[in-house]
C-alpha cells in the first residue's frame, strides 16, 4: 500500500499551526500506512517555525523545510512536491478551511476510480465575503474561455496526487507556476470529490486583492496566448474605425454634410481611443515579455535556510 505525504504550506501561522498538526496527526494515525506531514515554512516572521521545529522533535514523521525568505504560496507547494518521497501525496493549506477529516475518503475515491488526481470541489466556502466568492467564480470561468486546457472550476490546491503526476510535476522548469493549472495540464486520470469549505480558525487570508490580482494574471498569460489574439484584434478594429472616421470626415468636407472644422471632440474622442488600443496592446506584449524576462534570468524558486527530519 502507497505510502503518502501531506504537504502543508505555511506563512504567518502560527495562531493556527498546532491544531492543524493536531487535526492532521488524528487523521493519518487512522490510515494503514506509512505517512509523512510535510510543513513547508514560506519564510514566516512569527512564531510559526518555532512551533514547527518543537512538533518535529517529538515527531520523527514530521518534516519541516524553512525558506530563506517569503517566496509565496505557490513556490512552497512546489517544494513541497520536490521533496516528497512517497507514492501518494495531499496538497493543504495550513489555515484548516480545507478539512483535514475528509483525507481518507479522497484516498477512498482514488482507490475505487483508479484516478491520478482527486481534486476537491468546493460546494460552499464559509467565511468569505461575496465579492470574492463572485470574483473567483467569474475568473475560472474566464480562463477556461482564454485557455487551450479546461480547468475545473471552483476548485483550489487542495488535492491528492499520485506518483506519475509528482514525476511530471518535477519536470516543469518555469518559474511562475500555477500548480492546479499544471496538474490539469498533465493530464491523466482526475476526478473531483465534492465538499464542504470551512472558516479559517484564527489569523488573516494571504490572499488580499493584491496578490488575487497577480496570481490570476500568472494563471492568465502562462496558460494562454488569446490575449495576443485579443490585443491584435482590437488593433485591427482601431484601424477600420479609423478608416471609417477618415472616410466620413473625407466625404463630408467634401460634400458638405459634417462640420470638420469644428470636430474638436471627434478628434480627442479618437485620439483617446486609439491611445488606448495602443497601450493595452504594449501592455499585453510587456506582460509576455515579463514572464520571459524572469525565465531566462533562471533563478531558483525557492532557497531552503533549514530542514528539520
């Protein structure tokens, strides 16, 4: 029987980090087999790695990597999966509004459907207000539009993964990774599993609007080239509406229908207008030429300070 990892990345937890381990450690010690908690520390400034290094002291299957700096969620899930050394590993965030309880059904449903990939569906998420409920929802579905991969929809990291997808994970070399959308990429066998999203039990969301906004253009620009498309096809718009402009301009100045002289605001109207075009399409191109700036650079994605077991 395949032994399993659950990878736990972690910042600034550590209002909630022990009842995390406590609810995780209940759960694994039910399982008839090996397992491993892998806390990845993404560079936390509280108190988080000193409840982190205690728990492994007395808890030899405890794993503990400590980044060097805060390098964000996705990097530590990454390393999470770089290191991992068993058969079956479990994505989960350490705040506990994905239920540690429901470990063994996903293992039960990847048992029964043969599956590579379980990955939770959320059916409600408590605790969350509703312009980022709407918003979530609105931007999966959008990037399934823009996109050459179906992604499922409201749906986060939180998912069991086998020994095939943790090989091919570990051949992906970009640096700005979007780890469900990798998963989904990879393809293979992947079924949902269904359930309920709890409250965070203590501290804040590391997800403001801020870094909402910079995860969803990662997801964005490196899982599709429409916004290329997009770009030049409202060039090529601006440009037929501004041949129409010059036609009716011509037209009428000659024959005496529109007064061109007096066009101060059809002038500023097109003047705005193709401005417009012309920066979202220099802005599109920047956000490419971005990602390739920071690929070729080839830095690591994360530096290990510490390891602990």
């Amino acid at each position: 029987m395949d032994s399993i990892t659950v990878i736990v990345p972690c910042y600034n937890e550590a209002a909630v980090i022990a009842a995390t381990y406590g609810r995780l450690r209940a759960v694994l010690d039910l399982l008839d087999r090996r397992t491993c908690i892998l806390f990845v520390d993404d560079g936390s400034i509280d108190g988080t790695f000193g409840i982190l290094s205690g728990i492994a002291e007395v808890d030899s299957s405890v794993r503990v990597l400590r980044f060097s700096r805060n390098f964000g969620h996705q990097a530590a899930v990454t390393a999470g999966i770089h290191h991992c050394d068993t058969g079956l590993a479990v994505i989960i965030d350490a705040d506990l509004q994905d239920p540690p309880e429901i470990i063994p059904e996903l293992l039960a449903t990847r048992d029964l459907e043969g599956a590579n990939v379980v990955y939770c569906v959320r059916k409600s998420r408590s605790g969350e207000g509703r312009f980022k409920l709407w918003t979530s929802k609105r931007f999966y579905r959008f990037l399934n539009c823009l996109s050459e991969v179906r992604f499922p929809v409201d749906t986060g990291d939180f998912r069991l993964i086998d020994s095939r997808i943790i090989e091919e994970f570990r051949r992906f070399k970009e640096r700005g990774k979007y780890i469900r959308g990798i998963i989904s990429w990879v393809g293979f066998k992947q079924v949902p599993f269904y359930y309920e999203r709890e409250s965070r039990l203590a501290g804040e969301t590391k997800y403001p609007f801020r870094r909402m906004l910079s995860f969803a253009s990662t997801a964005l620009f490196y899982f599709s080239k429409k916004p290329l498309l997009v770009a030049v096809g409202l060039g090529f718009a601006a440009v037929l509406i501004g041949l129409v402009l010059a036609l009716w301009y011509f037209f009428g100045k000659v024959f005496g229908y529109t007064g061109a002289a007096s066009g101060w605001t059809s002038i500023m109207i097109a003047v705005i207008f193709f401005g417009g075009i012309q920066l979202l399409t220099i802005g599109v191109l920047g956000q490419y030429i971005g990602i390739l700036f920071d690929e070729v650079k080839e830095r690591p994605e994360y530096i290990v300070e510490r390891t602990i077991n």
